[in-house]
C-alpha cells in the first residue's frame, strides 16, 4: 500500500487487473512491446501464489519482469500464520533471482532490472517487508542509479573465421533453408537473413514467436517453422539447417525431425538447449556475420525454385482449409487479417486456433504477434490484448481464444472497458476444450470433463461493459470486425460459431 501511495504521487500509471496472474500477462505483454521490465505489484501470500502462473509465462518465454509484493515485519515473520508464505521458495524455479529488498533500495533496485534484462532476460521477485516499504532509502540515487541510461550497447563481432565457416557451410550445400528464432528480437538482424534468403535463393522460415521479421510477401518466406507435419514437407528436402536465434521455447514437443546438419547462429552465449542436433555454432553479431558471408560472393545460389516455397505455401491454406466458402476457423483467420490493418498486433491464446494462427497469420511487422508461448497457457490473450492496445494506443489489436479461455479469463474485459482500450476479441466459440477433445478421441479415451455449455458471446461481454457478437457466417463476421476496427475506445467481443466438421483431419494434418 505504501508503495502504490508513492508510486500515485511519483505519476505512475498503474492498471488494477482483476486476478494477478492476468496482471503478470500484461505487464509481459507490455515488456515485449517495449522492451522494457514489466512491473507487477502484488500482495503478498495469495497475490503470489495466483501470479504463478504469469510468472512461469515470463520465465518460459524470457520476458524481463520484476514482481513486487510485500511481508510481514521481520520481528513478526517467524511467528505469523495467517498469510504467511516463503515467496522465494516459491518462485524459485520460474525467476532468475529472487530478494528481500533492504533499505539499500537504489542498488537491489539496479541489480534486479539488471538481472531481468540480461541475456536469456526473465523475471525477478522482490519482497518488501513491512518496515522497509516505510523507511527511508540509505543509498542514493546519484550513486547507485537503477537504470544505466548512458550505457552503450557494444555489439558483439565476428571472426573472418566465422564467415569463412559459414560460407563453406552455404557453399556445400544446394538446399539450405534458414529458420529464425526468438532469440533474434531484432528488425535488422530479420532484413539480413531475408537478404540472404534473396541473394542466394533460400527458403526462410520464422518460428511462431519472431513472426513479422521477415517481409510477409518476400517470395522466399517460406512462413512459419514449429516443427510440426507440414512444413516437413520442404524441410525433409534440404541438407542444411541454418537456425539464427532458436529457440526450442515455441515449437512443438515431438522431436527433432531432420537429419540435415544444423549450423547455429547465435547472439551470444546464453544459448544452451541443444534440442536442435547442431553441428556448428557461430556466436557473434548474426547481422553482420550473414551480410559478410553473401558479400563474400563464394557461396552460390542454391537449387531450390521460388515455385518450391508458393507450392508449399498454398498447400498449407487447402490443408488447413483456409480457403472454404463457409466459416471454418482458418477461414476466419484470414478474413480478420484482410479486415485489420498492417500493423494490427495480435494476442493468440492456447488451443485448436493456437497453430492455425501459427501458420496462417500473416505477422507484417516485427514484434506484432505474441502468444504464451513457452508455458502455453489459456487465459493468455485478454489481459495481454489489453497490455499491448494500452502500450499502442493508436494500433489495432486482436485478441484470439477459444470458449474455454474465453470463460476462465472474461472478467479482465472489464479492465479494457475501464481504460478505454477498444480491444478487439474473437472467440473461438465451439462448446467444448477442442484441443484436449481431439487427443482423447484419437487415444481412444472418454471424453471426460471437455464440453462447456454454449454461452451467448454478446452477453457475457455485455456483463463486463462490452459490445458483444455472436456470428455464424462470414458476412457477419465482416460487419462485427468493421464495428470492432471502428470502436478505438471500448472493446468489442466476436464469438465465432465456425463449422468445425475438419477439425480432426486438421489436426491430424499438423501433428501427424
Ligand atoms: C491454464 C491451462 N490449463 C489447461 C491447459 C491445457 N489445454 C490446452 S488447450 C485446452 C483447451 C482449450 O479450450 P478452448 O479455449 O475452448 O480452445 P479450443 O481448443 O476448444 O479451441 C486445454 C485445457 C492449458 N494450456 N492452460
Ligand atoms: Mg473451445
């Protein structure tokens, strides 16, 4: 409480979330679109164990967070019941370090923001007991800054080693493909493996979470990488995997699947995963390693055809339907994409639409699509919808879930009806938890605990002051997204009934 009466006087802008775990969503949200930590403030005992959730999104997906909550006084800890719970027990394993913040407050301060941000970034807890959130600071801030505003980024370089490495890997192969991953969150770094895509004809790829850093109509953007059935069948084809920046945090759990050696770009260090069998690592700055290697001039085009990524590309919509008259799930996605603008940021929720966004959405901007990605949890796409239309007033934002998260997570519309933020939400609204229905069905198990009762869209957002729509077809989806895209100011809610009769076949056709 006292640190919320300082932070009101200080001008800073807190936004009340209804449950703390949606708060850790936003304020993740929020440091991905700004690069800066995302601040939570919870209370202590129960606001910490409802943050879990959020804190583990963070840790997953490397997001710099710090969680403050506060304690009891030392002198009463030992002996108070009620309440009373060792936070740093607790999120040890999803935080990078956690603290009892002492009267030391500008030097615990600059070390936990440093310790969020360096690489691989993540959260970090402080505990503020009692009798420090009402004392005075006994370091200053002229000597302990907590943000070192004047500190200069020296990139990493290369060795001419590394480019003649990576030259004669290219040089050696006739049908390379690159993949880019989350550890790339860098515009420029995504320009320079699309000009290596262009010079040397090679198919590219994105994982799910660094979508939109390639340019989406590059002829060579062979879309996105999440080591699912599909896009095996241009993989299965080449003999060199070059990855920059992967990491295994976004792609499906089955294994690896190819036999091609991987060649590994990285930006420093701090990747240890090896779930990609990599035979060589270039660590350095990827930027300028790859326009070395194509300016080299030694590697030569390969031997794949711009027809072998179209042909691919529009395989993928006819597997996953996209192309249908009627209102399938994959169709909606690109009738929303085609009815937002360029810079629309999306928020896409765990479940059966989870992929389909993967694979469909067409990212036209780095640092537009977010998703829990490592953690994949529901509940994700409200809270951090309303994050990212806070942080980008001016942008459209869509958020995209199914009934079951839509049910766990609707009171956080409230928060946008609050604020003004006219999100837009679309709800895959099917009646059951689809995505665990189909495992069960194609285990042979009963299908237990899986169907919810089809509630009316428009009502249940009503409930939290927000315009709410039920469509069925696909010209009632255009006029409530025209209605959404018009409404800057107050959310709009867009429950989809899609026909549903491929789902199976869809989903066979991703996970095989
Ligand atoms: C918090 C949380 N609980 C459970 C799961 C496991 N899970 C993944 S998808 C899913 C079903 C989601 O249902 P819904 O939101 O309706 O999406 P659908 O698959 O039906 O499109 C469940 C239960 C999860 N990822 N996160
Ligand atoms: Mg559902």
């Amino acid at each position: 409480m006292e640190l919320l009466d300082e932070m009101e006087r200080q001008g800073i802008r807190y936004v009340p979330a209804r449950e703390e775990g949606a708060a850790c969503f936003m304020a993740a949200a929020d440091a991905r679109l700004s690069g800066a930590p995302g601040v939570v403030v919870v209370t202590t005992a129960p606001g910490l164990t409802a943050a879990v959730n959020g804190v583990a999104n963070a840790f997953l997906d490397r997001l710099p967070l710090l969680i403050i909550s506060g304690q009891h006084d030392a002198e009463k800890y030992p002996v108070t019941i009620r309440q009373a719970l060792d936070g740093h027990t607790l999120l040890s394993p999803i935080t990078k370090w956690t603290a009892r913040v002492s009267t030391r407050v500008n030097q615990v301060m600059a070390r936990a923001i440093d310790t969020a941000v360096a690489s691989p970034p993540g959260p970090v807890f402080l505990e503020i007991r009692s009798e420090v959130a009402r004392a005075s600071a006994t370091d200053n801030s002229d000597t302990w800054p907590s943000v070192l505003t004047d500190a200069t980024d020296v990139k990493p370089t290369y060795t001419p080693a590394a480019v003649a490495g990576l030259t004669e890997q290219l040089a050696h192969s006739s049908r390379p493909v690159l993949v880019v991953g989350s550890r790339v969150n860098d515009a420029a770094v995504g320009l320079a493996v699309a000009h290596t895509a262009e010079s040397l004809n090679i198919p590219a790829f994105t994982t799910p979470s660094a979508k939109g850093l390639l340019p989406f109509d590059g002829a060579w953007n062979a879309g996105t990488f999440l080591n699912g059935n599909p896009e095996s069948g241009l993989v299965d084809k080449a003999d060199l995997i070059v990855v920059a920046g992967f990491d295994a945090n976004d792609i499906f759990n089955a294994g690896w699947r190819y036999e091609a050696p991987v060649v590994a770009l990285e930006n420093d260090r701090s990747n240890t995963q090896h779930y990609a069998p990599t035979t060589t690592q270039f660590v350095g700055d990827i930027e300028a390693l790859l326009h070395a290697a194509v300016d080299s001039g030694k590697a030569s085009k390969s031997r794949w055809e711009k027809s072998d990524v179209s042909d691919y590309r529009a395989g993928l919509l006819s597997l996953l339907r996209a192309e249908s008259d009627g209102l399938t799930i994959s169709g909606a996605i690109r009738q929303v994409r085609a009815g937002t603008p360029p810079d629309t940021l999306v928020a896409v929720d765990a479940g059966f639409g989870k992929p389909l966004m993967s694979y469909l959405w067409e990212s036209q901007l780095p640092n537009s699509y977010f998703s829990s990605h490592g953690l994949s949890t529901m509940g994700y796409a409200i809270p951090a919808g309303v994050a990212l239309k806070l942080g980008r007033p001016a942008s459209t934002v869509v958020g995209f879930m199914g009934d079951g998260s839509f049910h766990m997570r609707a009171s956080e519309i409230g928060v946008a009806a609050d604020e003004g933020a006219g999100v837009i939400f679309v709800v895959w609204v099917d009646g059951a938890l689809a995505q665990i229905q189909i495992k069960q069905r194609r285990k042979h198990l009963k299908e237990v605990g899986v169907l919810l009762p089809m509630r009316s869209t428009e009502r249940i957002a009503s409930a939290f002051g927000a315009a709410g729509y039920d469509v069925e077809t696909r010209a009632e989806l255009a006029e409530a997204l025209a209605i959404g895209v018009s409404r800057t100011d107050a959310p709009t809610v867009i429950g989809v009934r899609a026909d549903n009769t491929d789902r199976d076949l869809i989903f066979d056709a991703l996970r095989g």
